[in-house]
C-alpha cells in the first residue's frame, strides 16, 4: 500500500469561515449586530450631546449681541448725563437719568454688571488701553481714565473696558 501524503490541520482562520457550528454563528452574529447597535447609540447620545450645546451656545451669542447693542445706548445716556446745562434743562435731565436708571435695571435683570476700572491695575483680559498718560501722582499701570466703561455677564467678558492708563 502507498503511503498517504500527511496533510497539515487547517489553520485557525480557516476554522472561523468554515464554522460547522450554527449556534456559535449565531452568537457572533448576535454579538456582532450587538456591538454595532452599542455603538451606534453611543453615536447618537453624542450628536444629541453635542446640538444641545450648539443650541444654547447660539441662544448665549444671540442675547450677548443684543446686550452689546443696548450698552451702546447706554454709554449715549452716560455722554448725556456728564453734560451741564442752565436751570431750564434740569427736567430734561430728570428724565434721562429716569430712561438711563431702566437701561441700566435691563442689563443688570440680564446679569450684567459693570466693570469698575478707575484706580485699578490695568488687566489687559478685561481693559483695552486706548491712551498713556504720565502721571507722578499715580503708580505704572493705574487705570486714570475711563472713556468707555466695560462690563461682565456672569463671570464671561461681555465688553472691555476701554481706558488710559498711568505710566511713569
């Protein structure tokens, strides 16, 4: 009799196409659709995620453009006040510091709140320096002017400050 050739076992890849097992298949399978399902959820809780911050970022930006516009008002109210008039503007004035009290009331509803920069070392995160002035009666760097006056909402930067600051 003439020897049979020894053939190698198959391979472990080859086992995992050639399955003879239709339960062990099946769970693959199972396991399979299962990851798939898992990651897809996963998906999907991210996207959700992720426009709902889109959506309150958006509505954030829309009532901090608002408020930038209002505080231009606000800062016409301010140039309106400073003015000194003669005894016949006095009921005039009354009434645009009533106007100018309601704007104020407005933003403040709306949390914000004014920056208080006079006499302050000057932040470059919540001042923007528009001058320099020598000044021997003030340290380097002391906020001595206000030109416009900036304000916070929250804890976030809404406007800087615009100021002249002291330098030696």
């Amino acid at each position: 009799m003439a020897e049979q050739p020894v053939h190698d076992p198959p391979a472990a890849a080859d086992e995992a196409i050639v399955s003879t097992d239709p339960v062990a298949d099946l769970q693959r399978e199972r396991d399979d659709y299962y990851d798939r399902w898992m990651r897809k959820a996963a998906e999907f809780d991210n996207y959700r995620k992720r426009i709902d911050r889109e959506r309150r970022e958006q509505a954030d930006q829309a009532v901090v453009d608002l408020l930038q516009e209002l505080l231009l008002v606000v800062d016409d109210f301010d140039r309106a006040l400073t003015v000194e008039a003669g005894e016949e503007a006095a009921a005039y004035r009354k009434g645009v510091e009533l106007i100018h009290a309601k704007l104020y009331d407005l933003v403040r509803k709306h949390g914000v709140t004014p920056i208080d920069a006079l006499g302050a070392d000057f932040d470059p995160n919540i001042h923007q320096a528009v001058m320099q002035e020598v000044s021997p009666d003030h340290r380097e760097g002391e906020v001595i002017g206000e030109l416009r006056r900036g304000y916070m909402i929250g804890d976030r930067l809404l406007r800087p400050a615009m100021v002249k600051v002291a330098k030696a």
